[in-house]
C-alpha cells in the first residue's frame, strides 16, 4: 500500500470522490479537450510572434523602432495637416494651384507666410496676409497665418505631419532637396510633400509677376484680381 500521505485539500477531496478509487475518479484539472484547445493556442500565438520577428527584419525595423512609431503616431493625431511655407510676395496663381493640389490630399492646409525680411519683400507681411485672405480665406480647410522661426518648430506645434513646397523645374530641385533633408534631420516626424503645378504655371514666380508688374506689363492672368490691383497700386509712380 501506498504511505504516501497526501495534503489535506487533497485528501478531503479524495474522500469525497473514494479513497481507493484510483487516478480515474479524481477531479481533472484540465479535461482532455481543453488540454489540446490550450495547447493550440499556445502555439498559434508562437507562430504569430515568429511571424512579426520575421517581417520586422524583412522591413529594416526593429521592435524599438516600431514601438517608438507607435508612440510617434500617438503624439501626431490622425488629423493630416500640412504646412505650405513661403514668402507669397505676392500670392500668384501657381501658388493658388499647389494649395488646391493640397487640400485635396490633406484635412487642413495652413499656408504660412514668412516674414522674409532679407529677401526684402515688396509686400509686407501685414499686406502679404491679407492678399492670401482675400483670395482664399474662405476655403473651408484652409488656415493663413504668420510664420516666424523654424519651420519644423512650426510644423510641431501645429501638429502637422507634413511641410508641401511646390516643385516648377529642375532648377527649383536643387535647393528644394537641401531644405527637405535639413528639414529631416530637425525633425524626423514631418516628410517633405512636392506638388508640381499645370504646366502653364511652370515658368510662373512671384518675382517674374514683380518685375512684369514694374515695367508695366499686364498680370492679370498670373495673379488673382486683388493682387493684380494691389500691385499696380504699390508701383504706382
Ligand atoms: P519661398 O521664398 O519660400 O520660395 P515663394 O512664395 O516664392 O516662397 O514660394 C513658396 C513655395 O511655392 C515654394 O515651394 C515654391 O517653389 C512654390 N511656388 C512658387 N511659385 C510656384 C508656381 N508657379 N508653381 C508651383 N509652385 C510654386
């Protein structure tokens, strides 16, 4: 016979069930069918870890990026806001052209004006504002406001997870490209977005409409009508 003493719990159990019964009559813990349920699961969900480790290292990611991805994605809401920086001096209509590109990509557009002051604008920034508001301020998904300081600092604190600059030619790419990847490096959050205008206003610059503008030529297809007279306002000799 057996000595083996068995704990109290147990053996109280046991009575209820017959002492000497054997193994068939005490309580599974774990029946049968539950054991292999429980065993499936277990091994699906090895399978499954196996298979994101797999495609983590296919993609180049490690599980620290993807983790700080998420965190990322929670301190930039799903909102998609970008900014379309420049000096607008003035508004013309190839800007008009990338803003309409935008907002039909993003949930809102701030377009943000820069004081530019080494540029030495022929508008001021007051002037510069009010032209925009005059001709789009009333698009529904579309912001104006001043822009001072950096502009990924901007795109932070607006939340924006985008910067939209418009691409006209190749002579455009060059400087274009430096400020997107010095943009990068700054903040790592906010992806650089070219838009490239109609072909017929490729060849069309604020500076062009300026100097057009000073000879006295005719702008009035380069620029909406409140820009047109603004400019003939301001070089009225
Ligand atoms: P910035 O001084 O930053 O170049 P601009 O007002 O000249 O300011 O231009 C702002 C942005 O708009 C730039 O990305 C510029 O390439 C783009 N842009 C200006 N004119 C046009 C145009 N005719 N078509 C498309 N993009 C344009």
């Amino acid at each position: 016979m057996d000595k083996t003493v068995a704990p109290k719990a147990w053996s109280s159990q046991a009575a209820r069930y017959g002492e000497n019964s054997g193994d068939a009559k005490r309580p599974a813990l774990i029946k049968g069918g539950q054991l292999s349920n429980v065993l499936i699961l277990l091994l699906s969900s090895l399978i499954l870890v196996q298979k994101r480790d797999d495609l983590l290292v296919k993609s180049g990611l490690s599980k620290f990026d993807v983790e700080r991805w998420t965190l990322d994605v929670e301190r930039f809401p799903m909102i998609r806001r970008a900014i379309y920086p420049g000096s607008f001096d003035p508004v013309t209509n190839g800007h008009l052209d990338v803003i309409d590109r935008a907002r039909k990509l993003f949930d809102e557009v701030i377009v943000a004006v820069a004081h530019n002051d080494q540029k030495h604008p022929l508008f001021t920034l007051a002037e510069r504002l009010e032209l925009l508001q005059a001709t789009i301020g009333k698009l529904e998904n579309v912001e104006i406001a001043p822009l001072d300081g950096l502009l990924v600092d901007f795109a932070v604190a607006r939340e924006a997870t985008a910067v939209i600059r418009g691409l006209r030619a190749i002579s455009d790419f060059e400087f274009e490209f430096q400020m997107a990847l010095m943009n990068r490096k700054l903040e790592a959050n906010v992806e650089t977005i070219f838009l490239m205008p109609k072909e017929e206003y490729t060849y069309l610059s604020s500076r062009i409409v300026k100097e057009i503008a000073r000879l006295g030529g005719r702008v009035a297809e380069f620029v909406p009508g409140r820009v047109a007279a603004a400019l003939e306002a301001k070089l009225k000799r």
